[in-house]
C-alpha cells in the first residue's frame, strides 16, 4: 500500500470532442462524463423532491385524499428508488470520475470508453424507470426493495414493474462499470510520487467505495434476475425459501449501498474541513484503514434488515451491526481533531460539512439501535425506520453533497457560487431537514407504520406529521434558492458578467486545483505542471516550502 508511485503511461489522449451536443454524448474525457453524471443525479434529485413533496402533502393531515392509495404506492416506490439507484448513488461515482484522476495525477481515466457506457446504462435505466408512469397499470408499486410475493406478477401486475425491473438492473450495470474504472485508475494510474499512501482521503474513499461496489452490486442483479423470473412463473415464490433468498440476496447489495452512499461524501466533508481549518488532515493513516475496514465489514452486516423474519442469526448480525461503531469511530473523530486543531474560516462549502457531523451522527447512533434486535423488533417497519433512513441519506449525506458541490464548483466551472444564496440555502435545509425528520422518529416509535396512504384522525398522529410536512416545505425553498444559485452562476458565466475565480480560490491541498479551473482536457500542461508529491496534501506542502524558504534565506544572511 505505501509502495513506489506509478508514474502514468503514455498518454492516449482523451477523445475530447468539440463543442455541441454530440461532443459531449460521445466523449471519454474523464471531466465531461463525471460532469454529465453528477447533473443529471442533480435533475433526478430535484424531480424525486416533487414526489416527496406530494406524498407529505397527502400526509399533512389525517384522512386526505390527494392522491389515490395506488399512486402513493409508486410515489413512495419511485422515490426511494430514484433517490437511492439514480441520485446518491450515480452522484458518488461521478465524483469519483471527475475527481480521482486529477487527485491522482493521471492525464485521463482508465477505460474511458467503458466509464461513458456506464454513464449511458445510467440515464437509460433512469428513463426506463420512469417510463413506468406512462403504462396503463402505472409505475411499480411495492417498495424501492420489491420484496416478493408483492412484487410478483400476481399481486403487482403490468408493464411498469417490468420496467423497474429493467431500469434498475441497467442503472446498477452502468455503476459497475463505472466503479470498476475509477478503482482502476485509483490503483494503476498515479503520478510520480504518488504512493497508495499519498492520496488524498477522497481518493481513498473511492477505493474502498468501488470495492463495495464490485463486490455488492452484483448481488441485486442476482436479486432482480431473479425477480424477473418469479414474474414469468409466479410459481417460484410458493416457497418460501426463494422468498428469504430474494432477501438475503438484496440485503447483501443493500447495506453496503448504504456506504457507497456515504464514504465519498464524508470524505468530500473532511477535504473541505482540512481546507477551510488550513491544516492537514487529522488521522490521515486511521482514516484510510478505518474506510477499508468498514468497507469489509459492510458485507457482514446484511441481514440485520431481517430481524423480524425469523429467518436469520439475530445475535451474529446484530454484532456486527454493533462492531461498525469502531472503525466509524475512527473516521469522526479524526474530522473533529481536523478542525479542533485549525484556524477555522467558515465559506458555505464549510458551513454544509459542518452540520454533516451532527446531523449524519443522528443517523448512525440510530443505526445502532436499529440494529439491535430487541429495539428493532418495535420499530420495524415504522416511520422511526424512515427517519433513520433520511437522517441517514438526506440530512447527512445530501448535506456532504451540497459541500462538494459549493467546494468543486469553482473546480469544475471557473467561478464561485453565490455566498449570500448560499447562506439562505445552508439555513433552509438545516432547518428543514431536522423540522420534517425528528419528529417521524416520535412517530414511528408512537406506532405509525410506513408506507401508509393515510391515517385515522383518533390515531394522534396529525401534528407530528403536519409539522413534518411543513419541514418538507422548508427542504424545497432550500431547493429552489440551490437551482437558483447554480444558475444565476452558469448564466452569469455564459454573459461574461461574472468574476473569474482564482485557480484555487481556496488555498486547497490536493493536486487537482494545481490545475486550471476548468481543467484542461489532458488534467495537466506545461503552464500548470504537477508540483512534487510528497504528502496526501502536496499543495499545502509546497505552500508550506514556499513560506519556508524567505525564512532559511534571511537565517542564512
């Protein structure tokens, strides 16, 4: 792991093409296909945000009937769905896409041809999914997991599951190949210097994010294939050992996504709480055996989801559910040591990774008692369980999202986002994700189970959840200033009535800012060369040489 740096092979230059829509389809320029994967996660993100908003709008008050039982089935289907098939997950990968080679060094990804298939498998798993909407029966309706025998061609028949069937297998296909690239270039592709023990955290968080990926992704192909067959002979899931199979079989894809949902923006989080505490990352060494560590012990976890089927080894899941406190120890701790030790300054990328502490801890420490049996044997299958999930993905993970994107964006694009709408947006999502999720955690716990169209008035379930849907309103004002923000950005910068940003507007540490902003297609040229390698934060060493040397010369007069 800390052997000699590769130095990249000969360049073959990426197949950048000019300008114009069928460039950008067709290119293997590593940026442009990153690009077109993290925009359109960002358009899927905002359009499962709408079915959200319908679905807590029919649940702001007992007995309404907004939407038909049957559409609330596939409005809560397809969210769950596209959030984690479609946004989070494309999201994450796509940063790796962007970032990894210029992080790294590498002129261009490793197979760039098979990295833009898997982008295409992508939106056309996204469209297909969709598509089950314009069918006569409508889209699929059992669950972003689809547990048979209800999601079997008797009790969920039509087209539109079909094509959940098929959306989701392509979408999960496209990752593959996407992982596999990024791993590949993380490994076989660094630059001069940079040994495995070089790179920078986000890096590190790929590798062992696309190692999950490879190894747990193939497991819902196993599942859906499956499903599919269950679909054409109905006959197959009589028994129930298919049924507990179909389970396991999900569960071994489904809890590592939880994490290839998460360690790429925690590690965007402690990138940007080192920048913007102007010091090194805390832990460095930890850190990285901590995300391998969690990453292995992620495929032992599975069937902790299972509890209340009787069908599994509750105390032998339950304490490796447990055991994952460790390595998560790790990695928090080393991010408050980041920014206890520093000089903290507090930009909007900063203000998101901060609130990710504490927010995103809701979310483990619930996991923990979700993973104890006697806990969750109580809240299964209740709103404590939703709540865990957003505490989880939204206000946890979305908030790591939303400082990548503030931090990169000047990366990516030339030119900073609004401070001041971005201020608005950081206060309107903190306050709209705790308001719209804390209180399904009294609600769960109180009794409401989910996935319910409705609830009777007697219940006493109508505060809770109409305080929750006024949460939901703030998360969408917060979405709206976000588009605004990215916008008026991008508007600005096609006008010309924008101010460049600096190369690296934020004093950053690692070598994808030793670049132009935008890169150019070859990541590096002779006007900004690779500086020397010689940490996990080669730019703030050079900042550091460069500081030392007026020093050494007046000490040597």
């Amino acid at each position: 792991m800390s052997g000699t740096g590769r130095t990249p092979p000969p360049d073959r230059s990426p197949d950048v093409r000019p300008g114009g829509w069928l460039g950008w389809m067709t290119t293997t320029d590593h940026k442009r296909i990153g690009l077109l994967t993290l925009v359109t996660s960002l358009v899927m993100l905002l359009l499962m945000g709408v079915l959200a908003l319908i679905m807590r709008s029919q649940l702001a008050q007992p007995e309404q009937d907004l939407v038909a039982s049957q559409t609330f089935n596939q409005l809560f289907t397809i969210h769950g769905s596209g959030m984690i098939y479609m946004v989070m997950t494309p999201f994450a990968l796509g940063l790796g896409v962007y970032l990894v080679p210029l992080q790294i060094g590498a002129p261009a990804i490793a197979a760039p041809r098979t990295t833009l298939l898997g982008y295409w498998l992508y939106v056309i798993g996204a469209v297909v999914m969709l598509a089950g909407f314009a069918t006569p029966d409508g889209a699929h309706a059992a669950g972003w997991f689809s547990y048979p025998p209800l999601a079997n061609q008797t009790y969920s028949p039509g087209v539109g599951s079909d094509l959940w069937i098929v959306g989701v297998l392509l979408a999960t296909t496209g990752m593959i190949l996407m992982g596999g690239t990024v791993l590949w270039t993380a490994l076989r592709r660094r630059t001069h210097g940079m040994t495995m023990l070089r790179m920078p955290v986000f890096s590190w968080s790929m590798v062992a994010t696309c190692l999950m990926v490879i190894g747990a992704f193939p497991a819902l192909i196993a599942a859906l294939t499956l499903l599919a067959a269950g679909r054409a002979h109905s006959s197959l899931f009589d028994s129930n050992v298919w049924n507990i199979g179909y389970q396991h079989l999900f569960w071994f894809y489904g809890h590592p996504v939880v994490y290839v949902m998460f360690f790429p923006y925690l590690a965007a989080v402690a990138e940007v709480l080192a920048v913007f505490s102007r010091r090194a990352f805390f832990g460095y060494k930890g850190t990285v055996l901590s995300l391998l560590v969690f990453a292995g012990m992620s495929m032992s976890v599975w069937a902790h989801h299972m509890f209340a089927t009787g069908q599994v080894t509750n105390d032998y899941y339950s304490l490796t559910s447990i055991s994952l406190l460790v390595p998560a120890g790790v990695e928090y701790f080393s991010m408050i040591g980041t920014v206890l030790g520093g000089r903290l300054v507090f930009p909007t990328p900063m203000l998101f990774a901060l609130a990710f502490l504490p927010q995103f801890l809701i979310g483990g420490l619930t996991g923990i008692m979700v993973g104890t049996p006697v806990i969750d044997y109580h809240v299964t299958d209740s709103y404590f369980i939703v709540a865990h999930l957003h505490y989880v993905l939204f206000a946890g993970s979305a908030f790591g999202l939303f400082a990548a994107v503030y931090f990169w964006f000047p990366k990516v694009t030339g030119v900073r986002l609004s401070e001041r709408l971005g201020r608005i947006h950081f206060w309107l999502m903190v306050a709209g994700a705790n308001v719209t999720f804390l209180p399904m955690f009294a609600l769960g716990y109180e009794g409401m189970p989910r996935r319910v169209v409705t609830y009777a008035e007697f219940d006493g379930f109508g505060p809770l959840n109409l305080l929750s849907t006024c949460g939901a309103a703030l998360v969408a004002a917060g979405m709206t200033v976000f588009a605004v923000n990215i916008l008026w950005a991008l508007r600005s910068r096609s006008l010309g009535h924008h101010t460049p940003a600096p190369d690296d507007p934020w004093g950053a540490h690692t070598l994808e800012w030793a670049t132009s902003s935008p890169p150019p297609p070859l990541n590096f040229t002779p006007e900004h060369p690779l500086p020397e390698v010689t940490s996990h934060a080669p730019l703030l060493d050079l900042r550091g040489r460069r500081e030392a040397a007026p020093a050494a010369e007046g000490n040597g007069r």
